[in-house]
C-alpha cells in the first residue's frame, strides 16, 4: 500500500446486556451478536484491526434504542457517530425528524426491514411518511431491506434528493455463495439513481472461503464499477465475528488487486466520512 489513510468503519453495533432493568425484546436472542459490546470492547477491537472510527447503529436484538450508541459517541467522539433509529408508526413532521436528530446527535438514520412484522413496512405504507421528511431535513438514510429492490427503486424515483444507503448490498444474513447473484445484480440495477449508494459491509460472512475471500472479488469490482467508488462504503459489521476483524480490513487495505489507491481510500472512509458530513 501507498500512504497511510484513517479507515472508518460504516456498521458496527454496542449494546447492553439483556437484563430486568434494560430486557431485551421477546424473541432477539436468536438472532443477536451476543451477550453485550460496550464501547470500550469495540475501540479495543478497532485498535487491533487499524481501524481509527466508525458508525454504530442500534442493534435490533436489544430494542432499537439510541441510548448506548449516543452514548458511545458522546464519550469518544473521535471515534463514534450514529446513525440511529426513529419510531415507524407514528408519522412525524420533518421539524419533529430534526428534532430527533439534533436530541440524539444523529448523522444519520438506519432502518431494518428484514423481520418479522418490520419486513414489511416499506410496502405495506408505514415507512411512507420518511422519505419525504428525511429528504427535506437531508438527513442520510441506511436501510437494511433484502428481497426488496423494487420497493427501493420507487422510493429512489419519487424522492430524488433523498440520501439513501442500502446496507450489505441488500443481501440477507443466510443467504451464501451463489445465493447472492442473483440479489447483487439487483442492487447493482439501483445505482441508476444518483442518491443511492451501498454499503459493503459484512461481506466476509455471506461466502465460504476464506481470506481473501476471492469468491467476492468479481462481485465487488461489479458494484465499485456501477457505483463508483463514492458511493461505496465499506463495513464490517464485525460484532457477528471478532476474530475476524483483521481479516475484515485487510480484505480491501490489500487483499482486493483492482482498487487504486483513491478507490480504497474513498471506499475505506472518505466516501462516507463525506456522505455523513463528519470531518475531524
């Protein structure tokens, strides 16, 4: 590699444990990252993999607050943001969005779409009231929606001003191998719209070899080519695989042959750092 660059993680997630003061919703512990992460196991992590900040979002499995993340960011914020949630369910004004917004500190907002009655609140209307209210305050937006690109192709479309970030290409938790052809040609179709971008992230998990993962390596450069690397961030989402963090971040630092050394750059940090308007 060329100069050193300041590599920003786009997903990681702290939380507490699940306990009778701070319970966990009924049914999460199949599917979390484990018992707890707080914020100084997450910077002890990022140390050992070179990584110098990232975004945390709230994680699912232990009730979509933003306290812990906020909080995380508060104490180091040179090495934290968010990109936090909102409540669905009742619509709110963008005034009452940016009210939010500025109370927890948020750069950014990230919704999942992926389970349970959650799956389908892009199509069924409850998510209808955001677009426009995140559009108008340009607040970002990272969802997590896989199977769902032709709901993300008519949000695309009808708010173009809307910053919008489809988090691990869109590809869901199990699917593997040649499973994800299909769902990355799909997210590839969706960077005909200028205001979307993806999010890289986690990729190691959805394949079976091992570093450096050569089975992604066609994949991606098919991804960087349609978004450009602007609009690619990289993540690891590596609370799902500790061990592997190092892995993770050396995968695009050296382990990918056909990123020049601003490709990596930007995918590596400064595309989001300028998405998310964190300087620092």
């Amino acid at each position: 590699m060329g100069m050193s660059m300041r590599i920003t993680d786009a997903q990681l997630h702290v939380w507490r444990p699940d306990t009778s003061e701070h319970p966990w919703p009924a049914g999460t512990h199949t599917f979390s990252h484990g018992p707890s992460m707080s914020a100084e196991d997450l910077v002890t992590l990022m140390d050992g993999a070179g990584v110098d900040r990232a975004v945390l979002v709230p994680p699912s499995w232990a009730g979509d607050s933003n306290d812990d993340c906020a909080d995380a960011a508060r104490r180091y914020p040179e090495r934290f943001a968010v990109a936090g949630r909102v409540p669905l369910h009742a619509p709110l004004t963008a005034t009452q969005l940016a009210e939010l917004r500025d109370r927890w500190g948020l750069m950014a907002l990230r919704f999942t779409f992926a389970r349970g009655a959650a799956a389908g609140w892009m199509t069924d209307g409850t998510a209808d009231w955001l677009w426009g209210a995140a559009e108008e305050i340009d607040i970002p937006v990272f969802i997590y929606a896989p199977g769902l690109a032709d709901q993300v192709d008519v949000v695309a479309s009808a708010h173009p001003r809307l910053r919008l970030t489809l988090d691990h290409l869109m590809l869901a938790t199990d699917w593997r191998d040649h499973e994800l052809t299909e769902p990355i040609a799909q997210t590839i179709a969706l960077a005909r719209h200028p205001n979307v971008s993806v999010k890289a992230s986690a990729l190691h998990t959805f394949v079976t070899d091992g570093y450096p993962f050569r089975s992604l390596h066609s994949r991606l450069r098919e991804v960087v080519d349609a978004y450009g690397p602007e609009r690619v961030f990289w993540g690891s989402d590596i609370t799902r695989d500790t061990a592997r963090y190092p892995e993770a971040v050396r995968m695009f630092t050296e382990g990918i042959d056909f990123l020049d050394e601003r490709s990596r750059r930007l995918i590596l940090g400064e595309a989001i750092s300028t998405h998310l308007g964190w300087s620092g």
